[in-house]
C-alpha cells in the first residue's frame, strides 16, 4: 500500500539540538511528505552513538503545534527521542523516521558513533522505514539546501517499497553546490579508522586533561564501491545498514577454531 | 607467532565502574595471560553504546601499579577508556582488549546499547583482538565465578589465531552453577526489540518525567543458532561481531529500486 500525504506520520530527530540549520532543512523537506512530529535533544548530542539515559529521568517539552508538525525538546539522546516519541507521544507507529540532516558526514565507521544514525537504527529496531541524512561539512555557514533534493528522492523511493526488516539508510551528501553533485550511489561502509585522537592539556591547576581530537583515516581510498570514496567524488553515497551485527560469513570457521 | 604470557599486553575495560564485581573476576582471570592495563570508567557507563565525549574533558587517574597490572580510573565512556589507553596510556598497542564481566546479558540487539561490546568493538577498530563478556544476571550479589572457565577457552582459542580484521567476539554467559553449563556454543545475534519501555511519573512539582525501563521481547525464540535461545539453554553464547554494518545482501536490490 502506498499511503498517501495526509496518511503518512514522519517522526523527525537529530543530534545536533533543536536550533540546528540542517533540522531546519530537514523539516521542511519532510513536511511535503506527510504529519511530521520532530523529538529533538534540547542541546548538541553528537558521538553518542546508541546511548541510552538509564541514570537520569527524561523530560519532554511539547514546543510548538500546527497543521503541520508538532515540535518536542527533550533532555535525553537521539536513542531516547525515538524511544519516547513511539512509546509516549506519538498517536500511533509513525511510517517512518527521519534524522539529521547531521552537520557532518556520517560515512564509514562513523555510523558506530554517530547519534543520528542511532536514531534511524532504533527506528528500524522497531520496523519502521529508517533514514539518517548527513551534510559532509562542519562548517558554522554550511549551506544545507543541497540535500533537499536527494532527501526528496530518497523518501520517494522509501514510500514505494519499504525497507526490509532490520535495514535501514545512511545517506551522506557531499557540500558542494547542486549542479556539481553527481548524482546517487549506492555503497558499503568503507573501512577505516580514527589516528592521534588526544590533545593532552595542562589545566590552570597543573592538572592533565585531554580532549578527543585526531583524523579519520580511510584504510581503502580507491574503493570505488564505497561511501567515502562516494562522498569525495561528489556522489550522495546511500548505505543499507543492517541492525544484525553478526559477522555470518565467518561463523563456520569460528566453530571449527571452537571445536579443535 | 603465538605469544608467551610475559609478551603479551592485555587491556580490560568495563562499563559497570570500578567496583564492578565482574571485572575484579575478569582481572584476576585475565592476569593469568599477560601484564594487564585496567582502564575503567569511574561511575556505571551502562548502556552508553559506542558514545564519545566531545564536550567535556577528560581525566584519568593511575590508582594501582604492581608486577601484574596498572589501574586506572577514567571519567569517560568505555569507548573514551579504550581510544585513551591505546593512545596515551599504554606503552604499545595491546594483544588483546576485554571488555566486562558486564552486570547482565549483552545478547541479541543489546549489542547496540551496550557499553561493554562498545569497548570490544573499539579495540577491534584499531585491529586488536577485542572480546565482550557477559553474565546473565542482573542479582546485586551475582556469582561470576561461572564464568572463569569461559574466559579462558575464549582466551585460549584467540591466542592461538587472531579474528580476522573487523571482527571481536560477543560472549554472553549463562547465571547457572558450573555443572549445569552444557558448553560453548556458536551463534548468531538474535532478532528482538524493547517494548513497553518507560515508566511515565510525575515529581513533587507536578511535572511529568520518564524512567526509561520495558522488557526485552525476542522474536524468534525457537531458533536454535541464536545468541539468546543458546543463553536460554545454559550454553556460553559466542557471537562473532563485526564493525561493517553494511546490509551487503540488500546492495543490489537497493540499486535496482534506485535505478528505477
């Protein structure tokens, strides 16, 4: 069943606070496409991966209400806005769940830490069509209108068939004008990994700290079939992320390791 | 090369603080492999999944040194206990990281939240043979004890050959008495979701929060090559993870629905 505009429920999060540029695009884009109910955290939550707030009890505040989107702040992870949105704020199972658009890519490991694609894993934890968009620039201007049109064709696609169980999308899209984009390519996650992550810090007591720092460093930069190699080509790199962590392909030798 | 105790460099980490009964139990196993480094979080880290800390910083206190091990103390995630250890803490990159003994089963979908797998699978990023335990319990006065003869088969079986890049091991150990373990078994994650998942209450003020809570619903019990139904049936669950969450059977369906 296709459903039709008026039938469709969108829940909308991120990981970079309610004031964020790219949600701000990310809303308006959504809202050709259905309801739209927006759970955003109140600040900045990014690296917190699939974090759950297990210490401290969460808040909700209902922000704002129209015909066309209610927006919700709340004092918890991205992992949490989805929990709470399907469990307690929304009216029904929405269709679908949308995050970002990240201020930065997500591409390649990155998708272990990134608290937008958390929000569109715990999505698809629960069977609903789920997608994290990303903007492959940490720039303070960043211009963001160059995703609408892929996030446009992405929730196309997305409405005329849904995802399989357990699947759902990384899209990373490059910051470069439109015309210069290249189009959509579907990839895999590229291996990689992040160097030299510390600045290590005296404070004003004398005192040691450190802050995360470092670069990522791509272990495969011909990989012509990856999303990194997408990104720097000026492709929209689109990932299908399974939730099954499980490594199949090497299951038979490790039960013969087992077994000797 | 199989290496001998005294070359090897284990690093240990956990998600349940420094107090942990279960990593006391690792430690003590552990220490019958190599020199060991301990890097806990200082406070539970519980269901903190891969999470980073970007906004704050961090801090980390060498609390014990002898012949056989150092501690420390850190106030960081276990992603952040790891990335510090191998990148400012230790004197070279360690053999093996451990993660646990965690507090509770880390099976099924929990290896997404979890703190502990969170640690293994940062150690396997880095190319270091990483593995996660876990005791099924969650009793305040849980025996790990159960769990010492585990170890070191898993132990002993990665010693004599390294997992293969992009994977660590999710080991998840049942709370039964030593005789009534009926072996270590093989398995794949199983497929399960959260439900029901918040306690709504309201504070002193009037004002509304939420606990986060709910229980874990597996859906599909009966298959027997599953992490939770070998848990279920007092097998020790061994479950080969990997960091590439490419859904690589959907790539050529997602092109075709995209080439549309």
């Amino acid at each position: 069943m296709v459903l039709e505009k008026d039938d469709r429920l969108i829940l909308l999060t991120n990981d970079d606070g309610l004031y964020a540029a790219g949600l701000k695009t990310l809303l308006e884009v959504m809202e050709e496409f259905g309801k739209v109910v927006l759970v955003s955290t109140m600040e900045s939550q990014s690296g917190m991966s699939q974090a759950l707030t297990v210490k401290t009890p969460l808040r909700v505040k209902l922000l704002e209400e129209n015909e066309k989107h209610r927006i919700y702040a709340c004092n918890g992870t991205p992992t949490d806005s989805v929990k709470l949105a399907v469990n307690q704020l929304l009216e029904r199972i929405p269709d679908y769940v949308a995050a970002g658009i990240n201020h930065g890519a997500n591409a390649s490991v990155s998708v272990l830490y990134s608290g937008t694609m958390a929000a569109a894993i715990e999505g698809c934890l629960y069977g609903i069509s789920s997608v994290g968009f990303s903007l492959n620039s940490f720039s303070p201007t960043a211009d963001f209108s160059v995703c609408k049109e892929y996030i446009r064709i992405v929730m196309k696609k997305m409405a005329l068939k849904p995802l399989p169980a357990g699947v759902c999308l990384n899209v990373n899209i490059p910051a470069v004008k439109s015309d210069e984009v290249k189009g959509i390519k579907i990839c895999r996650q590229s291996k990689g990994n992040w160097k030299e992550e510390f600045e290590k810090r005296k404070d004003p007591m004398g005192k040691t700290y450190y802050w995360l720092s470092g670069f990522f460093q791509n272990h495969e930069p011909e990989a012509e079939d990856t999303d990194e190699w997408a990104l720097r080509n000026n492709y929209v790199s689109v990932v299908p992320v399974t939730v099954d962590m499980t490594a199949h392909w090497y299951l038979e030798e490790l039960k013969e390791k087992f077994n000797k």
